[in-house]
C-alpha cells in the first residue's frame, strides 16, 4: 500500500508534473493507494477547486481514520525526533502510515526522514 502525504496529492494535481506521472504508473498497475484522515484535511484547506477536489476524492478513495494507538505513536515520533513546532500533523500521517505498513510517498522527504528510524519507507523527491 502506498500512503500519500498532502504535499504529493497537490503536486500530482497539476498535470504533467513528476508526481502526476508517479501517481498514473501506480493507478495503472493497481497499486493500492490511500491518505490519512489527518493529510485529507490539510488537502482540504486548500485552496483547492470543486474540479480538484473531486479529482482528488476519486483518486484518493481511501481515506484511513486516524486512531488512539496512532496518537500515540504520533507523540512517542514527537518527543523522540526533537518536539519541532509545526512537526506534529507530520507526526501523526507518519503514525498512520507505520500502523498500515504503508511506504509514505510525499513531495516533502526531509520532513519525514526522521522517522526513517522507526520503520517508515518513503517515496519522495
């Protein structure tokens, strides 16, 4: 399964860009592919237009709820990568990504290096 991060999904709306591309490949070899909860409401902050939008929900039609077990570990991912403001939202689309297993494609790799330690797989720029 291939867990998208915010940063990913508003790139690969734009057509023709690298992330669009990526996206195409692993929609036509039927890669599973699914966004948390968390990442779907930064998307939805947009700006984003009723177009994008939809195109995003079809893509996307996966959206994994974030749970307690989640919050945890998106606070042990806190406290141990160094409590940086503004990295808890990372945190927690980290913590759902680990829970699912998923490898987190996202256009923001040094964001989530850091969890890198704790077993997260990336794919990113």
């Amino acid at each position: 399964m291939i867990h998208l991060d915010t940063g990913f999904v508003i790139l690969a709306l734009a057509r023709g860009s690298p992330q669009d591309r990526q996206l195409r490949q692993w929609l036509q070899r039927g890669e599973s592919l699914a966004m948390s909860t968390i990442a779907w409401a930064e998307l939805l902050c947009g700006p984003l237009s009723v177009e994008l939008l939809g195109v995003a929900t079809r893509v996307v039609s996966q959206r994994v709820p974030f749970h307690e077990d989640d919050a945890q570990l998106s606070a042990q991912l806190f406290n141990e990568s160094g409590r940086r403001r503004g990295s808890l939202v990372d945190c927690m689309i980290a913590a759902t990504a680990l829970r699912l297993g998923a490898t987190l494609a996202t256009a923001n790799i040094a964001d989530f290096r850091r969890f890198k330690s704790a077993g997260l797989a990336l794919i990113g720029d």
